[in-house]
C-alpha cells in the first residue's frame, strides 16, 4: 500500500457544526502533516506529527485540533468554523529517509464552511 | 534563510512542444529540491527529487529537472508535452536546520498544453 487515503472528499458543515477529517496510510511511516490549500495557492502546513506527538503546530487556530491516535492514523477535528475556512485539506506522510525524501499526499477533503 | 522562487506563474506549450518551467532556490548550505504536480482538485504528486546525488534526475511521466548550484537553478523540463501534463506545479525546498524541519513551497506555474 502506497497511498495516503483521505475522508471524507467533500465536506459541507455549518459554522456550529463539529466535523472530522481522517487521514491514514499503511506505509509505515511515522511522521504525518496537515496542509491547508486555498484556490490558486501553494499549501501552507498546519501540523507535523513525529512518532505520534504534535511536534510542529503553525499558529492554528484552536478551532482546528489535530490527533494522532496511532501511527497510522490522523484525524482533525473541526469545531466553529469559519467561512474563511473554506479550502482543500491535504494530508501528507513521510517515511524513514525522513522529509528530505519526499511526501506522500492524499488526495485531499474538500471543505465548504456555511 | 532558504526560499524558492518559481519565475512563471503560468506557462502555455502547444502538445508535442518542450516544456519548460523555472525554479530558483536560495539555500545557506546544500539542499533537498523537489518537483510536485497537483491536478485540479486532487493531492500533490512527487515527480522527482534531487537529495545531493545525480545533478541530473528523471522522474516520472517523461520528466526531469538538473540541479545547477551556480546558477541556484532547478529546472524542471520535458522534451514533449502531452494533454494531460496541464496541471499545477510546485517547486519546494526543504528546510532541515536547527530543529526545525519542513518544507518551503514555490508559489506555483500552471501549465496549460494546447491542442
């Protein structure tokens, strides 16, 4: 298996709604992102998880909130959203050679805040 | 500090024409360059990486791209262009130094291939 698989691929919540994205991969890697892609942009990280633990968070709002409950998988939970918000969120992994091989990306959960 | 910097936000290229998109790098010591094609509405794609090996590397779909430090140049180029090469492509450059490891991504050419 060497693919990152996101859920869900459309996404359409209200501003009080609570929502999850999932991310998971069989590749045995243990490094894994979170990348937020507005139309016409490059992605801007959100998180990297290391060994399961939040190593690197991008000055998210608290309304995003990733997790990590084992090394396959990684979800973010979404909570108040804005309409701002809407975008494409893209997951990657990354494996032993470490980042400086190369991602691996899923093909991304589009979302639309109303 | 490191950044990359994609010199064409958007290149046309008639089918069976070369293709050439620019990318130049600014790094304090040796770096790790990568090619990335984005479709619309999916996930990026690796097309190839340059990690201090060959200065020359081939990647997938007829792609490659030649690291030149004098020129802080990476180009990616692909002697003839197909319908489906019309995509997003992003040069990035990763930054591994003092404790801090991510990658810097380009701001993107998007290639139209014309019939």
């Amino acid at each position: 298996d060497t693919e990152v698989t996101q859920t869900p691929k459309h996404l359409v919540m209200g501003m009080t709604n609570k929502k999850s994205l999932k991310c998971e991969q069989h590749m045995g890697h243990r490094a894994m992102y979170w990348y937020k892609q507005k139309a016409k942009k490059p992605p801007e990280l959100m998180f990297v998880y290391s060994y399961e633990k939040l190593s690197i968070n991008e000055s998210v709002p608290s309304r995003f909130s990733p997790e990590c409950p084992n090394s396959s998988l990684l979800n973010l939970h979404l909570h108040a959203l804005q309409p701002e918000d809407s975008a494409l969120y893209l997951c990657a992994s990354s494996g032993r050679g470490g980042q400086s091989y190369g991602y691996t990306f899923g093909s991304g959960t589009r979302l639309t805040v109303v | 500090a490191q950044s990359v910097t994609q010199l064409d936000s958007h290149v046309s290229v008639s089918e069976g024409t070369p293709v050439l998109l620019r990318c130049n790098y600014s790094s304090s010591y040796s770096p790790s360059l990568f090619w990335y094609v984005q479709h619309p509405n999916k996930g990026l794609q690796l097309l190839l990486k340059y990690t201090s090996a060959a200065t020359l590397v081939k990647g997938i779909n007829g792609f490659e791209a030649e690291f030149k430090k004098s020129e802080t140049s990476f180009h990616l180029t692909k002697p003839s262009a197909h319908m489906s090469d019309a995509a997003e492509y992003f040069c990035v450059v990763f930054l591994g130094s003092s404790g801090t490891y991510k990658y810097i991504f380009g701001t993107g050419t998007r290639l139209k291939v014309l019939a």
